[in-house]
C-alpha cells in the first residue's frame, strides 16, 4: 500500500477557500494511486473563533490558574473541529473520508501536558480505514497518554503528528503544507526576495528550525529523519509547487551531485522578543554559577547563548519571563542587569564547519548597518548574534546580502 501523510497548517485550513484547495492537493495525490492520511491544525491564528490562543484565552481571561491538563482538554477541541470541517471538505469533493482525534489514531504520549512527547504511535486504526478506501483526517497536536488523559505535543505539534503517522504507517513521504512555497533562505516576511530551497538535508532544516524557521517543527524533522521518511513542503494554494524536499545527504547527491560539494550558508533564521540577561561577579566561583542555572532551570526557565566570563554570566531568555528572572536572580543576591527586546539572528550552515571567514562576514555585514552585536555564539553549523529587536529586518536583510542569498 503507498501511503502519504499531508498536514495543512493553521493559515491552510483557516479560511474556505484555504480548506477547498486543501482537498484539491488531498484528490490530487488519490488519483495518482496514493492513500492519504490528512493531518490538521487548528483553524487560524489568534482572534479567529476556534484557533488555539483564541480558545486559551477565552478560558484563562476568567480562570488565569486553570491547570495544563484541563488546557489540553480544551486546546485539543481546536484540531478536532477543524478535522470535522475538513471531513466534510473532502466529501463534497467526491473524497470517502473519516475523522479521528490524536487518540483514535494511535498516537501515545507521555503525560507532560502542554508539550507531551509521543511515545509510540498504534497505527491499526487508521490502516483499517485506508483499506476500506477512505481518506482518514487525523486531528494534530494531540495525543493520547496511557493513563486515558488527552494531551498535546506543544507549538508545532501538528507537524509532529505528521512526522510520527508516516513513519509508523511506512508512508513515502510526508508533505507539509504551509503558506509559502517552501523553506526558504530566511523568513519572507522579513526578506520578500528570498529563495526557495529545492532540497535539503534533514541536518540543515534541523538547524534552521531550531534557530527560528518555523516553518516545519524540529521534533517533527527528527522523527522523520530517525524514521527515513522524506519530508516536503509545499505551498497548498500553489498547484504544482514543487516545494522543498528534505532528505539525507545521500538521497539529495543523487538528485543534485553538487550537494557533495556541500553549501557554506544554507539560510538566516532569527528569533525575536528575547532578553539578555547579564549577571556580575566579584569573584570567579564556579560553585555560585552552578547553583544559578540550577535555580532557573528549576523554574524551567530555559537559557541560550550562555557565556560564561570570570566577571560576568550572560545568557538569553525570553522577554516573557525575564522579570522572574530578574526576581530569582535577585531573591538569591545575585548583581543583574537586563535588556529586554532583543532578537537573535543566526547565519546557518553545516558547510561552514572548518571554514574561515563566515564570523567575519558576520561582523562586517552587520557593522555596516551600525548593527551592535551584543553577544554572540557559535557551533560547527551556526554562527549566532543578539541584537537590539529593532534592528532585526535589516540585521536579517543584510546577512542574506553578504552571503548572496538572493
Ligand atoms: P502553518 O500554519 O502552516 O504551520 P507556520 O506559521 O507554522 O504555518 O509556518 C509558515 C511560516 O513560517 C511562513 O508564513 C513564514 O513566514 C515562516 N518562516 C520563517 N522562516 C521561514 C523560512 N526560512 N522559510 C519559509 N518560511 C519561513
Ligand atoms: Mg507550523
């Protein structure tokens, strides 16, 4: 049985027209033979009636404690309306289809409401329908935990479902349908003029996912890349997008011998809204530092671009809860200082490892601009830099520039 998983994202499913041309991209692949499990998200972003924040707000405008468990109840009902709707979608396109929700399709989390992991997937349900010829919707973002309890799987998620459905299901691709015509050398919002990539291997989109293209979830990459299913994404109101196919480097040196060459820079992504957190010591005490991260940590405050100096520790945080940093770090006689609005911009590359020069194109880009690095990391595939959020599209516009992306 050739199997394809596609998942239509929130801006996809959000609006008629956007559901109709879903279904056309579902009838498509059917009439080339292919059984299709379809994966959704909820409909829309905030503000419209059934997207996830629109339905966490609803809830916690009136009761701010209400506990994770009971948010994912209530988060999980924005994929399983949007699967009814589509359902019906597929109907009235002449398409046999059934829904199901994460739980009825096998996918078994652990029980860390908010942001559950799966744990395996029982795919018997769903290939009991494919065989019976139907087009199974599958409700994203949501699983099911051993103990009965409905979860969710955290931003993304429904990318995830996908991912897991088509490893478990031997499926022969995963499509990933979004709003752009696939994952692009920077965000496009930011950079109109950037490209789309043709292929890419799953070190190079695992990267740029992590450092803030979130146009396919990370997790979502790792299941696929464990599991070997290639992965590509596409544009769901383009009719013959070819999109961006993300394979291992093997499978991409076929299609494109040159890859072996390998590129220095794939993309730009960035992050905004984040703070830097600054913290001063008289003394170098290791044992001081360790009980500092160990006290965030402890309050799942997660720190990046952590650099550690005698005289002083800086690392990043969201601008979300960097007052309770600074509260902690205080609490504890701690001398911080903090600058909110910053935005992290990373040049990202598995070709530049070992190469000289990349920092100091860097540098040069951005300084041009009066761009002021506030901090800055690397790893064998990134080179990272903080910045004020206000400089971001230009910080973006230019490392695309320099590195001639364009
Ligand atoms: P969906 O609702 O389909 O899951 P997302 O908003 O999660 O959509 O992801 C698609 C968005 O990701 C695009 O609209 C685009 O602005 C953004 N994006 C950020 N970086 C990139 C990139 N490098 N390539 C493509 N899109 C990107
Ligand atoms: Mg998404």
């Amino acid at each position: 049985m050739k199997i394809v998983v596609q998942k239509f994202g929130g801006t996809s499913v959000a609006t008629r027209d956007g559901r109709e041309a879903a279904a056309k991209r579902v009838k498509e692949i059917a009439a080339e033979g292919y059984k299709v499990v379809v994966v959704v998200s909820a409909m829309g972003r905030k503000g419209d009636p059934y997207a996830t924040d629109t339905l966490i707000n609803m809830v916690k405008d009136i009761y701010p404690e209400t506990s994770p468990r009971e948010l994912d109840l209530l988060t999980s009902c924005g994929e399983i309306i949007s699967t009814v709707v589509m359902v019906n979608t597929l109907k009235n396109l002449g398409l046999n289809s059934i829904g199901l929700t994460g739980g009825q399709a096998g996918i078994i989390t652990d029980l860390h409401f908010t942001d559950a992991h799966i744990l395996k997937v029982e795919p018997e349900h769903v290939l009991r329908h494919l065989n019976r010829g139907e087009v199974v919707v599958v409700a994203g973002f949501q699983g099911l935990a051993e103990t009965g309890d409905i979860t969710t799987l955290g931003r993304g998620g429904s990318d995830t479902t996908a991912a897991a459905l088509g490893v478990a299901l031997k499926a022969e691709r995963v499509e990933i349908f979004t709003d752009v015509s696939g994952v692009k050398t920077a965000d496009p919002r930011l950079v109109p003029e950037a490209k789309t990539l043709t292929h890419m291997t799953y070190e190079e989109i695992v990267q740029m996912a992590y450092e803030g293209a979130k146009v396919v979830h990370p997790r979502a990459v790792e299941i696929a890349m464990k599991g070997n299913v290639p992965l590509l994404v596409k544009n769901t109101f383009e009719e013959k997008s070819k999109g961006t196919l993300i394979t291992h480097v093997s499978e991409i040196t076929k299609a494109w011998p040159d890859m072996r060459k390998g590129r220095l820079i794939t993309g730009v992504t960035h992050i905004e809204n984040m703070a830097k957190v600054t913290v001063f010591v008289e003394e170098n005490t290791p044992e001081k530092d360790l009980k500092m991260f160990e006290l965030l940590a402890s309050h799942g405050i997660s720190l990046d671009m952590i650099t550690v100096t005698p005289e002083r520790k800086s690392f990043i945080v969201k601008d979300e809860v960097a007052e309770q940093a600074r509260f902690l770090l205080q609490e504890a006689d701690l001398d911080v200082e903090i600058l909110p609005s910053c935005a992290k911009v990373t040049v990202v590359g598995t070709g530049m490892r070992g190469i000289p020069g990349v920092m100091a194109n860097v540098v040069q880009a951005l300084t041009r601009q009066n761009i002021e690095v506030l901090l800055s990391v690397d790893s064998h595939a990134t080179i990272s830099c903080l910045i004020h959020g206000d400089k971001l599209a230009a910080a973006v516009k230019a490392l695309h520039k320099q590195f001639h992306l364009e």
